[in-house]
C-alpha cells in the first residue's frame, strides 16, 4: 500500500478510506448476491455471474492502455 500512495501522491489515511469502502461495498454486494440467488436460485445467479465477469474481462482486454 505505501508504494501505491507514492505513485498517485496519496496520503496513508486517504488509502485506509478507500480499503474501507471497499470493504464495506463488498460487503453489501455480497449480502445482496445472496438473497439474491436464494430467490431466483444459485445455478442461474452464478451463470449470470459468469458471463457478466467474462464481459467484463473482454472489455479489459480491449480497453486502450493508459499511455496513450
């Protein structure tokens, strides 16, 4: 983490912020991700996992580096 807040000149209490809210958004979606999946049912939630993670991982891979 100190040599993340060095290259984009963030300060250490700023990184504990965002770690948090990471934190605490995983969290939430976690929660919500099973409720989910008990109601619509775990075989359909997961496969919609799947492919949303494989869009997601194509658009990365096409996305133009940062350089540029």
């Amino acid at each position: 983490m100190p040599s993340i807040g060095d290259e984009y000149n963030v300060d250490g209490s700023t990184l504990q912020w965002t770690m948090t809210a990471y934190a605490i958004a995983f969290a939430g979606f976690l929660l919500f991700g099973g409720r989910v999946a008990d109601v619509l049912g775990r075989r359909k939630i997961f496969a919609v996992g799947i492919a949303l993670f494989a869009v997601a991982s194509l658009g990365a891979a096409l996305a133009p580096p940062l350089g540029c």
